[in-house]
C-alpha cells in the first residue's frame, strides 16, 4: 500500500495485487488511449504541452525535458533518434526497474508519444546488462504493442511509424553518461564524447540529432499528454513540477520506492514518518540525497537559504523539500532520487571506501584525471582501511578530488570527486581520527554500506 | 587540402596579445604562432582531436555583449570590451578560433591544472628512465620539469601491466609506460589504414593492445613509436642501441620511391642509428615507411664497395679513372652510358655531359613498384623527374634496358658507363655483360661490378648532399650525414674528373661549385643554388613535362594530372 503521503502516477500500478505487465492488463487500465489520442494531435503541440508542464529530467541532472527537445537540430534533414538511457546505475538509485518490471507499456506508451512529438522514426531502449530479466520484459512488451499496432508501422492505424529496439548494455556505470550511451550503441567503447561540438541534439546516434531522456521522464511525457502540460504543471511546487521517484535505502525501518508531488514534502518527513525513521537506538548520521555521486549532508548540518525577498532560511536536513532547487541551495542534489541513509554506526572512512572503490571499477579510462585520480582515491581509502591510515590523508583525498572535478571529458569526474570532496570536507575529524586510532585491519571487500 | 583564405582569418587573443588565425585554428597551434607552448600529450597536429590528455587545459573566456541591447560590455577599469571568463577550464586543442576568443595559458588555475595531469600521468608511471628509451625526447620527462610539482604525493603500489609486448616485428609495447593518449591508435586507423590497435579493460587498468590474432606489421608500424609522446612504444631495431641526445641530426630524403619522404638521420660519430620522418605539410605530413627508415643499413653492409679496381686489381682512383677514361676514348662511337634515377639531380647532370662528350647514348632504369597510396608510389625511383629536367633522358624508363640489349647484341655497343645501376639487375645477361666492356661507378659489388673493368667506388645518399626531384616536381635537398668510407671520393668529384679525363669540360666537383653551372643551363633551375634550397623543399614548373605519361597513383599530399 502506498504510503497516505505519496501521490503515485507512475507508480499508479506498481505492486498493485492482480496487475501484470502484458497488454491485456495495461489495456484494461485504460492503456494506450493516451498515444491513440495523441498521434491525432499535431506534433508541435505535444511538444508544447511538455514545454508547458516544466517537466524536468529524472535521470539525475534534471534539465528541462521542453527545452531539450527544442534544442533538437531538425533542419539538418538527417533522422532523428531517441534513445530512452534505462541504465540506471548510480548506486542508491531503483526507480526505472520497477516501471520496466511492473509496468512497461507506460514507458512503451511514453516513449511512442515522445517519438511521434518530435517525428522520430527509431527509438532505442539502452538498457543495463545487469537488468537481463527487464531486457526481455521489454522485448516482449514491444512485441505485443508491435502485434496491437502501437509500435511499428501505422500506428494506431494512422500514417505514423516507429520502430523500438532493446539494445543491452555490457555492465558499464559509464553507458548512463548519455555520450559514453550512444557509442556503445553504436558498437564503440564507451568514451564520453566531447561537449561541445558532440551534442546529442545535433551530433548524436550516428551524428544524427538525438533526444536522450530517463525511463520515468518519458512515463512523465505519457501524462502530460494525457492531462496536458498546465495541469502537471500544477503538480509538484513551480520549477519542480510533477512527481517524483524516490528510493530510500540504508539504516531506515522501512527501507523502498515512493512517488511524491516535487517539493511538498521535506527530506525530513520521508526518512522519519514514511521510512519509520533511524532503526532502534541508532541515531541518523550521514545522508546521500540524489545517488551516490552527489554530496553528502551531515545530519546535525544547518543550511542557511537565502531567499529571492533577502530573508535567510535555517534549515536542518529534515527541512529540505524533495525538490531539484532544494537541493542544489543546499550544496548537494536531487539526482536521480536515489537517497542513502547513514546512521551513527557507519564509520565514513570506509564508506567513502566502498564508494571509490565503485568509482575506480568505473571509470572508464579515456581521460587523465578520472582515470588515475579515481583509483588514486580507491587506494588511499584502502589502505586507511587496512590500517595504515595517515593523518593526513584526508586532506591528500580532497586534493586529488580537486584536481578532477571539472577537468575531465564527462560528468564522471565530479561524480567521482563529489563524494570525496564531500565526505573530507564534512567528516574532516573523523578522517584524522581514523588515522589516529589503533584498528585492526579490515579487508575491504567486506565492506558493505548497510 | 584547400588553404583559407586570408579573408577567413580569425582574431583570437591568448595571454592578452592578439593574432589572426584561419577559421579551425586551435588553440595550440594558434599559441604556437605567438611562440606560447600548451603542453599536450594526445593532441597530434595531423590526427583527429582525442580530447583525452587534458594536458593543454585553458582559461577561456568570450567577448562580453548585453544580451539585451547586443551591444558591447565595456569595463570601465581598462576602457576595453569586458570578457566573460568561463568557471571551468577548456582544452586548448579542441578550441578553435572564433571571434571575441580569448584565452589565458599561464594564470594560477591553469598551471594547478597542469601539475595534477602530470602527477596523475606519473603515479602509476614506472619511472625507469636510466633504462628507458624515450628518455631525452620523452614528453613526460619534458614536461614533468616543465610543469610538474616537483615531489611525489603517492606512497600506494603502482599498477602492474603487461611489460616488453611486441606488438608487431618492428615495435615492442611497455603498457606500464603508457600514457593512453591514443595517439598510435589513431595514427593505425586514420593514416595507415590498418585498424589494429585498440584499448582493453578499463579506468586505470586500460591496456594497450592488438586486436585479438593481429599484429602491428604494417609498413607504417613505426611511426606510432615517432608519435608515442612516452617510452611506451620503441622500435624494436633503435632501442638500446644509443640515447637520443648524443645524435646528430642531418635533413634527408627517403629514396624508396618519387614520393621523397623528407626524414632526419640520426648518427653518432660517424654511424648512423636511426632514420625517422621529418615534417613536410607538402609532401609527407610527419611519417615515413617503416621499410625507409632501414635503409641506413647498406652503409655499412659488408659488400660495400670501398677501393677502386682496375683490370681487377686495386687501383688508386687516378689510375682507375685513367683506365676508365682509356677505356672509353678508345671505344670511339660504341659507349653507352646508363644513368639512374637514384642519382642526385647534380649526378645526373653529370652523367649528362659525359655521355655528351662520349656522343653516347643514355638511358635509365625505370623501376617499378607496388604503390600503396600513401607514402610509396609505384615509381620506386626517388629522381625520375630529376633525370628529365636535367636532359639525362627525354622519355619515361622502361623497366628493362631492352635498346641497349639489342645494341649490344647487335655489337653497336661495346662499352657501357653505368653510374649506380646493376646492369644485371636491370635486366642484362650474363652473356651480354660478358661481351662489354664495363665501367661501374657504384656503391656495393653485385653482378655488374664483377664483370667490370673499371670499378670507381662511390657513396651512399648518407654520404654525401644533392637534391631530387619528387612526384611533385618539388626540388628537395639532403645532405651528408656520415663520411663514406675511408679513401672513397665523393660522387660528384668522381664523375667531373671522369668528364675531364674523357675530354669533357671541367665542372664543379662539389654540390656548391657545381650548382652555378646546372642553374645556368637548366631553365627549370634558374636562379637556384643549392645552399638555397630551402628544408621544405623547391616547388619547379613541371608543364614542359605535362604530355608524360606518369603512372603514379595517388598518394598523400599527390595526386596524379587527369587522364586526358
């Protein structure tokens, strides 16, 4: 049962007793009407209503979706693609399987909406090698949507037509970078293309233009079409409309997924009254609010906000709405919705261990800074790990993070640098005190975040 | 490759000096024009931009303009535009001219910058340069005095990859010197044509390798171990042999084939170690043929010519040279003379007048070859063209000297001058050599110098200076790098006391003395000297020869007039 603080659209059916993921079922629910309806429209004003909505992007950066597909260079004459990123991999983050799981012909019924919208001929769906079972929930949901006439040619009977195809990825955090996505795609290593001149918008699959968008932000699409852009629009606060995924994982009672309007409820609200709060006798220590990349926030931190009017807000971590904005003011980020849960038993050192130790695994080697500085830090925290902590290892981290965000070819390098950063900067005396304690040594395979 | 026009020049500003660059102009060949060097690793001028180093990281910053009005942000401080200076750095290699531009390579941030690439690129680096190759033209090394920090921060184990993996028969791989710029990847894909190279694994373990059950053994191999900015990738005939900063090097010409792939010959005392491309944006970008750069090894082959011989016997070059004068007045009209496209332009001169004041026919030996479309064409002598210009011939060789085989054995022709040119490999036999009598001027023993009277030793394109004349019509000069062998005259003087010996005029014996006469008689080289020449090469008229039917096909910077 969904908690009496959400508000569930896309998750409406998941783990709905008696709902499966076939057409039949989905056609019952009313299924499809939406993409019958809209394939009637004219396709700029689908565009329209998704410029309206202020729909933002649920993949973790959380740029406009409108915006992005007007970017769209459509005077080239090439074809324009869209490829749906279902690569959710940033650690902390579980939204997209459920949708692809449970409820997959939302996402088909989005993406063929999405694609009509912006005259899209062929869509891909990019989705992880580590979600097999998703893979072939997909490729069978396509073949029946394929069957019923909602994919392939004609659609719905009309002149349009667009084909999907599933393509899995090999098991490379780097394929969720939308450049590093599309040459996999296109049968490459993975390397992150350079931006600019290689934006997707203009130079994507193939250098032909190609739209990028999050498995839950093309779900988002299906409903505004369906309720159209104004009324989403008054879903969720202004600039962060809409609902959003959440997962909450870590030391909560009730660990899982929720769907909330943007920005009406607090961090506070969802980790103590929908979570159940910290387990018994632990307290709330450390929270990753958007994915495992973004910056960490002390629990006994104070935000000060400043407002447009001059007035300063004083928030703790309870304060902060689960919106984008919220938590960029706070130096952190919403991201993908991915929030991790630290209590006071989780030492930070070998956390931030167990982090670099996935960002060293994936990073994937193409520029200087990311390749070696990532592995750099994986060793560092190890070896404080294993015993040879230094004092001033801290401080040695925190430089060699610097010295990779915002140099480096794609977004990987903040998300390798920011927890890092974050972790020194925020848990400074538990590094040195780390350092200064006599500890057996641990192996740090097992070291776990839980 | 068209050239912008100057109407496409572009104002950029780097470290507050403005230049004007074409349109594409990056970052780090505009600063190199204002002497301002970016480091770089990856960035190659003749591949595609990779991006990856991020060596050549740059302020940068754009013209300020009200997005308003359009109109221009003054700062009121200095009366000139404002710039909007970008929070994150940019690579100077991927920015190219544009208007407003401006960049700034020596701020605070900018070095930060450079001193954690170089620390990065060194912390799992082996640090083996007393037994490393690469050291002293080892960019890391450069660099690293240059804009490193001095000390080292890591105290963890280094990686551990694969070391001594010979990725062809030419070149041997160390991946733990590896830098990952991409560079040979590039260079195999984008010039050679043989997609052989890749990366396998991945973030810091990221290896250098072939492609499974292939191997780096294309004839442009060694050109990655040119452009391996590190000592990850040495040529498998150089390494060890000496370090790079006790070579002298000396401009050359690659005499495979008309293409004339400039390159620098790397000697020591006297020996030459090694043969590498020198940068022509006409003729062959930065690389060379593998097989080009083995050529410094008939210098001291064993069957190398190094004493004259007269009547089989030893002989001082007077007396040899006498025997051969004696040889060929005594001849009267039945001397011909074979030429060669492998001669310098001056030799061929040479050549030229001899078999004027002999009243001899000559000929050359065409030589034919299999062309690759890059840096070799089928015209594997490297003067053919020199040969015309110079009068030697007036018609394109044959590949066999089949008139001077029905001359000789029609008992026309009773003594041959063969300067630099196996007649037997040309294509005489036995019998026919053995019913005339020879004068061989030449570099090795082989078929033609047994059956010789005379033998007049003479040097290699190492030895001694000249010029050819290449695919292009492009007049390019090389020059001695190593002395010939002991007690053997230079070419040139051989040939002009020759000339006088057979009652011919008396011309200069050296490229210097010499030049004065062919620029005076020859229209094409009018007004050139040799010393003038310059190192990129002399670009001739080539319409009195426009009606020749050359064969060549394409090449890299050639290709050949349309079929008419």
């Amino acid at each position: 049962m969904p908690h009496p603080l959400e508000r569930r659209v896309i998750f409406q059916h998941i783990d709905e007793p008696g709902y499966s993921p076939d057409l039949a079922c989905y056609l019952r629910q009313g299924g499809y009407a939406v993409l019958r309806k809209s394939v009637q429209r004219p396709p700029a004003e689908l565009i329209d209503e998704v410029k309206r909505s202020g729909l933002r992007g649920r993949g973790g950066a959380g740029f406009l979706c409108g915006l992005k597909w007007n970017l769209v260079d459509r005077k080239s004459g090439k074809p324009i693609y869209l490829i749906v990123n279902a690569d959710e991999s940033e650690p902390g983050t579980f939204k997209d399987r459920y949708i692809i799981h449970q409820d997959p012909h939302q996402l088909i019924e989005g993406i063929m909406i999405s694609c009509y919208a912006n005259n899209v001929k062929q869509a891909y769906i990019y989705i992880r090698g580590e979600f097999p079972h998703g893979a072939r929930i997909l490729e069978t949901a396509i073949a029946e949507a394929r069957a019923a006439n909602f994919v392939g040619p004609n659609i719905c009977g009309g002149a349009y037509s667009c084909e999907i195809y599933v393509h899995r990825g090999a098991g490379a955090y780097i394929c969720g970078e939308e450049t590093g996505l599309i040459e996999s795609l296109e049968g490459k290593r993975p390397y992150p293309r350079i931006k600019p001149p290689f934006f997707p918008a203009v130079l994507g699959l193939y250098q032909c233009p190609t739209i990028v968008n999050n498995v839950e932000t093309l779900c988002h699409v299906k409903h505004i079409a369906d309720i159209g852009g104004g009324a989403y629009a008054g879903i969720g606060t202004p600039n962060n409309t809409g609902t959003r995924l959440i997962g909450v994982s870590g030391h909560v009672q009730r660990p899982g997924y929720f769907e909330f309007e943007s920005g009406k409820i607090t961090l506070g609200r969802l980790l103590h009254e929908v979570c159940g709060g910290p387990l018994p006798g632990r307290k709330f220590k450390a929270i990753i609010p958007g994915g495992s990349s973004s910056k960490i926030l002390r629990c006994d931190e104070r935000f000060k906000i400043k407002q447009k009017d001059g007035t300063v807000l004083d928030w703790g971590y309870e304060d902060i709405p689960l919106d984008f904005d919220s938590f960029a003011a706070c130096g952190t980020m919403g991201g993908s919705g991915g929030v991790i849960v630290m209590d006071d038993r989780v030492n930070l050192v070998e956390a931030l261990g167990n982090l670099n130790a996935f960002y060293a695994h994936e990073s994937c080697g193409q520029c200087t800074p990311c390749r070696e500085g990532s592995l750099w830090m994986k060793k560092i925290t190890a070896r404080m790990v294993h015993g040879e902590a230094r004092v001033e290892d801290g401080e040695l981290l925190k430089n060699v993070a610097d010295q990779i965000a915002g140099r480096t070819v794609c977004p990987f390098g903040e998300a390798c640098s920011w927890p890092t950063q974050s972790f020194v900067q925020k848990f400074g005396d538990e590094f040195k005190a780390y350092a200064e304690t006599k500890r057996q040594p641990r192996p740090v395979d097992a070291l776990t975040l839980v | 490759m068209t050239q912008p026009a100057q109407t496409d020049l572009i104002t950029v500003t780097i470290d507050g000096r403005e230049i004007a660059v074409p349109k594409g102009t990056n970052m780090i060949e505009a600063a190199r024009l204002l002497g301002i060097d970016i480091p770089h690793y990856c960035y190659h001028p003749k591949l595609s931009v990779a991006g990856n180093c991020r060596m050549c990281l740059v302020e940068m910053g754009m013209l300020a303009f009200d997005p308003a009005t359009k109109q221009p942000v003054m700062d009121p401080a200095s009366g000139k535009q404002k710039v909007n200076w970008m929070p994150k750095p940019v690579i100077a290699c991927f920015t190219n001219a544009a208007p407003g531009l401006h960049i700034r390579t020596n701020t605070p941030l900018v070095r930060e910058c450079r001193e954690g690439v170089m620390e990065f690129l060194l912390i799992n680096h082996p640090l083996d340069c007393p037994i490393c190759d690469q050291a002293g033209e080892c960019k890391l090394q450069e660099q690293a005095t240059a804009y490193g920090r001095g000390y080292s921060r890591f105290i963890e184990q280094k990686n551990v990859k694969p070391k001594r993996t010979l990725l062809g028969p030419r070149v041997m791989l160390d991946d733990e010197r590896c830098v990952l710029c991409s560079r040979c990847i590039r260079f195999s894909k984008e010039v050679a044509k043989d997609d052989v190279l890749g990366f396998v694994d991945r973030g810091s373990y990221s290896t250098l390798t072939c492609y499974p059950g292939r191997r780096l053994e294309n004839n442009y191999s060694l050109n990655t171990v040119d452009i391996c900015p590190v000592g990850a990738l040495t040529s498998v005939d150089f390494r060890f042999k000496m370090r790079v900063w006790f070579l002298k090097q000396t401009p050359s010409i690659d005499t495979e084939s008309s293409v004339g792939v400039n390159t620098t010959v790397w000697s020591r005392e006297g020996v030459i170690y090694r043969i590498t491309p020198r940068r022509n944006d006409a003729v062959n970008d930065t690389w060379m043929p593998d097989s080009g750069r083995e050529l410094y090894k008939q210098v001291r082959a064993e069957n190398r010519l190094t004493a004259a011989l007269a009547a089989g016997q030893s002989a001082t070059l007077d007396a040899a040279l006498a025997a051969a004068a004696e040889l060929l007045k005594s001849a009267a009209s039945a001397v011909a003379v074979v030429g060669s496209g492998r001669s310098s332009v001056d030799e061929q001169f040479l050549t030229r007048k001899l078999a004027a004041a002999l009243k001899a026919p000559a000929w050359i030996v065409g030589r034919a070859g299999e062309g690759d479309g890059i840096l070799l064409s089928t015209d594997r002598n490297p003067n053919t063209r020199g040969a015309l210009v110079t009068g030697l011939i007036k018609a394109l060789p044959g590949p066999q000297l089949g008139e001077l085989a029905a001359a000789i054995d029609a008992g026309k022709v009773t003594t041959v001058l063969a300067v630099n040119e196996d007649l037997a490999a040309a294509g005489l036999t036995a019998a026919q050599l053995a019913k005339v009598r020879v004068i061989y001027l030449g570099t090795h023993a082989n078929a033609t110098s047994a059956a010789a009277q005379v033998v007049l030793p003479a040097l290699t394109v190492f030895e001694k200076s000249g010029a050819f004349i290449n695919q292009q019509f492009r007049l390019q000069k090389f020059v001695t790098a190593v002395p010939g062998p002991a007690g053997v005259s230079d070419d040139l003087a051989t040939l002009a006391r020759l000339l006088v010996a057979v009652g011919g005029p008396k011309l200069g014996e050296t490229a210097t003395t010499l030049w004065p006469a062919l620029a005076a008689e020859i229209p094409a080289l009018a007004s050139v000297s040799f010393a003038g020449i310059p190192d990129e090469g002399l670009p001739l008229d080539s319409k009195p020869w426009a009606g020749l039917r050359f064969g060549e096909g394409a090449s890299l910077h050639f290709q050949p007039a349309a079929a008419t």
